[in-house]
C-alpha cells in the first residue's frame, strides 16, 4: 500500500473517530430524554447487539443483506451482458430499465408485501431487485464502452465468442461494473433497513424502529449507531475487495499519470 493510500485511510478514519469524540464530549452532561450521553447509548449498544440480539437480529439482517446482493450482482451481469450483446434482449429490457430506474428502491418494499408477505422471502426479494439495476446499467455501460480496436484485435485471432466475452470484454468492463456494484451495495443496505422497519419484527432496522416507537431512547440511538458502524465496515471491505481485484487497472492508471 502506497504512502497516498495510507494518507487516504487514515484520514478516512480519523473522520468518524473524532465525530464519536465530540459526540462524547457535548452529551456528556446531557440530561434530554431524546439526545442521551454517548456513554449510555454505548452500554445499550453492548447489551443488544454484541450479546442479546446478536444473532436474533443482528446475523439475520446482515445474511439477508449479503445473500440479496449476491442475487443481484451475478444477476445484474449477466443481464447487462445479454442486454448489451443480444439485440432482442436489448430491445425488451431498454424500456423496462428506464421505467424501473426511475422508482425509488424504497418504494418495492410496500409491493412486494403485498405479493409475497411478510418473512425472509420479501426481503431478500426487495433487496435482490433493488440493488440489481445500478449493476445491470453499470455492466452494459461498460461492455458498450469498450474500444472497437480492442474487438478488432479479437477477431484477428479468431477468438471464439466465448473467449471474447470471458477474455476480452469481462476485463475491460470490470471497473465500471466495480462502480455499479458499489452502489448496487449500498442500495441493498437501504432496502434492508427498509424492508425491516415496515414488514419485519426481526433485524436491526425492525428492533431500532420498535425503540423509537416504545421511546426507549438510548435503545433507538445504539441501533443507529450500529448501522453506521455496519455501513462503514461494509464500505472498507468492498473498497478492499475492489482494489485487490482492480490492482493491474489502478496500477495502469498510477503508471499512466505519472508518465
């Protein structure tokens, strides 16, 4: 790891630790009902999420959260390459996507209540959904944007159809699909949350919402900080994954800059 990318992570870090930190400071004192000190909302955050509801609820919302992202990623891929490569697909799918891109992912969660019930089925199924279109367009964006010269030199050396989809065009179109299945990512964080505040007594959005309705305070807050505390360990692995597999792109961009 570079000394700019050291930098970058370390002030990446320091932000939310010094955030905590005034947090601290300016509740300590603080005897309002809706804005406890840090401290008491810490002491709750232990008792619930690392003991009592850790696998009731805690395991439940993140295995929901990772099985509907893996739907989507390997289904928004394959879609974006059907769409982008086979001209029927591309006609039946153009119209769908720019009806469907336009609704808020939130939005699913009511419809799929509704079709489906209440239960892991829905969730997984409105998280899956949501988070497949901004992967979908991210992939046919990239397979789009591929130089015609690069496909050129594919078909000079006969390459098979399979091989310049697998050896060719996969490659060059995986740091936008990178792109899209980080927002994909945070998409089904959201649709998670969502799904679990209206169709769920189980899950941390379901247990946070219970606490703010039974004005139990400091419960409500340490869900809060749960879920930021999710969402930001979430970012850093997939920002790790992202540059593992990218390294020979960032690598051709650091070289290509500095010539």
């Amino acid at each position: 790891m570079s000394n700019i990318t050291m930098r970058n992570w370390v002030i990446g870090i320091a932000a939310p630790v010094l955030l905590l930190v005034a947090w601290w400071f300016l509740s300590a004192n603080s005897t309002d009902p809706f804005f406890p000190p840090l401290e008491t909302i810490i002491v709750r955050f232990r008792e619930l999420w690392l003991f009592e509801h850790f696998q009731s609820d805690v395991l439940l919302s993140l295995g929901n959260l990772f099985l509907g992202f893996a739907i989507a990623a390997v289904a928004g891929i394959a879609l974006g390459f059907a769409t982008a490569l086979v001209a029927p697909v591309r006609w039946m799918m153009d119209p769908l996507i720019h009806f469907l891109r336009g609704i808020p992912p939130v939005a699913l969660v009511p419809i799929f209540i509704s079709l489906i019930g209440f239960g892991t089925q829905m969730r997984v199924t409105s998280i899956a959904l949501a988070a497949l279109f901004p992967t979908m367009i991210a992939t046919v964006d990239g397979i789009r944007s591929v130089s015609s010269d690069l496909m050129d030199v594919a078909k000079v050396y006969r390459l098979t159809r399979k091989e310049r989809v697998l050896d060719v065009l996969l490659p060059a179109a995986t740091p936008q699909i990178f792109s899209g299945l980080q927002v994909s990512l945070q998409v089904a964080f959201i649709v998670m949350i969502a799904s679990e505040m209206l169709g769920s007594s189980q899950g941390i959005g379901a247990m946070t919402l219970l606490a703010q309705q039974s004005f139990m305070t400091a419960d409500m807050w340490a869900g809060i900080l749960l879920l930021g505390v999710i969402g930001f360990l979430v970012n850093i692995l997939f920002s790790l994954l992202r540059r593992k597999v990218l390294s020979w792109y960032i690598g051709s961009r650091r070289l290509a800059r500095a010539s």
